[in-house]
C-alpha cells in the first residue's frame, strides 16, 4: 500500500517566517496533515463502512486561527504536558519556577510551550509509510525548564492506517520531559460523541484536588465511572460524572501492566462510532492515558466556525503521570546527559460491523 507525503504552504508567521503544511495520504482512503508550526495535527481523514472519509478530529482552517489561540487542537504538548503543581519544582537541590499559566499552575509546557514555535521538518517515504520528522532545540531556561533540549517529533502514515507518534529528546543538563499529543477525536463527524463507545485498559485512576492536580492517590476504578475496561457510551458515563457534580473526563488513569524500564507497546484505549463503523485503537509505551471530554470546549470554536458546546470530542493524551516532579511516588520524568528518552503512540483505525 503506497502512502505518498506532499508540502504545501500554509501561510507565514507575524515576523515572516514561512509554515509549511505537510499532507500524508495512503490508499486506504487516510489521510494526515500536520503544520511545521506547532508539530499540529490539522486534520485526519478515515473512511466509514461504506467507504466514505470524514473527518474525525477537531482543529482550525488556517494559521491565522491557530495564532489567535485554540485549545491544544492536535498539538505537540511539551517540555512537560499537563499539568506541574506549586509554581514548578526541585531537581538535584535547585528549584526551577516554571512559567504559571492556570493560576500558580504550569499547564501543557506554559505561556509558550512546545506548540508555539516553529519546527524543522524533513521527510522520509517508503512505500507502505511515510514519515514528517520535526525536529527543534529547546534552549535552558524556555518557560523555566532546565537544559538545552533537542526534541525530534515523527508523525508516520501507514498503509494499514495507523497514525504512529514517535517522541525522542536529549539534553545536556538534567531536566524534565514528558511530551504527548493533543488530538481531539470525534469518528462520528457529527455534532457530538455522546454515542460513541469508549474502553480505557485501566484499573486505577489518579485522584485529583479541586484544580486536578494529582494528590499522588491511585484509586481503583471499580464501582466508578472511570470503569472503563468495558466499551461504554460515553453520554452514560457523562452522566454518571454530572451525578457526582464533575463536568466530564478530565482525568489520568494508570494503563494496565505497564512496567519501570519495560516501554513496550500496550493496548490503552479504544474509541468506536457504531453510527459510522469507524474505531480507533491507542496503543502507547506511555504509563497513563489522560482521557479528557472537551468540557472546556464551550465557546469554542470549530472547524466551520461553529460555536461548540463541549460534546464534540475526546481526548486520549498518552503520557507519564502528571506533577510527576512534585510526586516521588509516580514514575520520575527526569532526563539526564547520555540517555535517550524515547515513546511512541500508535492510533491504529479500523472498521467494524
């Protein structure tokens, strides 16, 4: 199966700097483009069972509406994605204060984090995939952080349509790195999710404090709506979190058997669209998946201009746990001179009947 990759302009930043937009497509009727700024993914394109490609995650049309600001719409999200208690954190005795963008929190790498800046990019095509490699230099002190970063993105088209996210750093100081992607996902390409099927391979979930920040608790998600091992809708399991006074998911929850030092490949989450017979498989090295309902998505807008209303996609936000600098009790993000940090995320679409 041929996947063919194609650059095209996609506009120019306020100090002239050009952006290209870099389009992956294959014969399964797939297709992927990401910008050079950001590393965003702007659009994915899958087929229905009747053969028919939608679109099926939310962005902007055009680069002057990403600069105006968007919800991480298919962003890279870094130095370090969610979100780092108490103004930042302490590493070897020094405490670096990080930059504060949700009160005294540092949320999805600060005021310009990973998503706002531009990024070399070079291709690479085989014939059953291809590949768009962003690569950037993170200099010491960017939002705070500690150590000169080189940061190498891939985003791979397959020919069995799987859209795979390699994230490689290396740095020469000790700091902290945990990176992911930020697509919203909705298979429908309808108004909202609610009738779409979720399953997350997790049996505990990270407790939260009233900002969701993580108290360092691992609670069993049995008995809970946070029980997703079985495929449920997701309109039941809004439900249940509106009963106990939560807006939706918002939450990190710890993808089973995964294991220190053992980044293998597992099974994370599965969404399905019975409407439209897409589904979409999240395989991760990463210890936990943020699943997240765009309940803050009110007032937003859509790709058409749309007003939305916060039911229009979900989140699967693979990644180490967050605040995991301020919780000796979580796997540690720490990233030393010599070593490699290396994950990948794969999201393979299928159909089913």
């Amino acid at each position: 199966m041929n996947v063919s990759v194609t650059e095209s302009d996609f506009g120019r930043l306020p100090d002239g700097r050009a952006v290209s937009l870099f389009t992956l497509r294959n014969d399964s009727g797939m297709s992927v483009s990401v910008s050079s700024w950001g590393a965003l993914i702007t659009s994915v394109t899958a087929p229905d069972r009747s053969g028919r490609s939608a679109e099926v995650t939310l962005a902007r049309n055009t680069l002057e509406e990403y600069l105006e600001g968007h919800p991480y719409y298919g962003a890279l999200v870094g130095r370090v994605c969610n979100r780092i208690s108490s103004g930042g954190f302490s590493l070897g005795g020094v405490r670096h204060t990080l930059a504060a963008n949700l009160g005294d929190i540092h949320l999805h790498g600060g005021i310009l984090g990973f998503d706002k800046h531009l990024y070399e990019a070079e291709t690479v095509q085989e014939k059953s995939r291809s590949t768009v490699c962003f690569r950037r230099l993170s200099p010491s002190g960017e939002e705070g952080y500690p150590g000169n970063l080189e940061v190498c993105h891939a985003v791979t088209l397959t020919g069995d349509n799987r859209l795979v996210l390699d994230f490689e750093a290396r740095t020469d100081a000790p700091t902290v790195v945990n990176m992911t992607n930020h697509c919203y996902w909705n298979l429908s390409g309808e108004a909202t999710i609610l009738d779409q099927e979720v399953q997350v391979m997790a049996d505990a979930v990270m407790e939260v404090d009233r900002d969701f920040v993580p108290t360092g608790r691992l609670v069993p998600v049995e008995g809970t709506p946070f029980d997703l091992n079985s495929p449920r809708l997701i309109r039941q399991g809004l439900e249940e979190l509106s009963a106990q006074g939560l807006g939706g998911y918002d939450h990190s929850l710890a993808v089973r058997g995964w294991e220190p030092g053992a980044p293998l490949l597992r099974n994370a989450a599965v969404l399905r669209d019975p409407a439209t017979g897409r589904a979409m498989e999240v395989s991760t090295t990463y210890p936990a998946v943020h699943v997240y309902s765009g309940n803050n998505l009110t007032d937003e807008r859509g790709r058409s201009g749309e007003t939305l209303s916060g039911q229009e996609a979900i989140c699967f936000e693979c990644q180490f746990f967050p605040d995991s600098p301020n919780r000796p009790e979580f796997p540690p993000i720490t990233l030393v001179p010599g070593e490699l940090y290396r994950h990948q995320t794969v999201h393979r679409f299928f159909l089913f009947s």
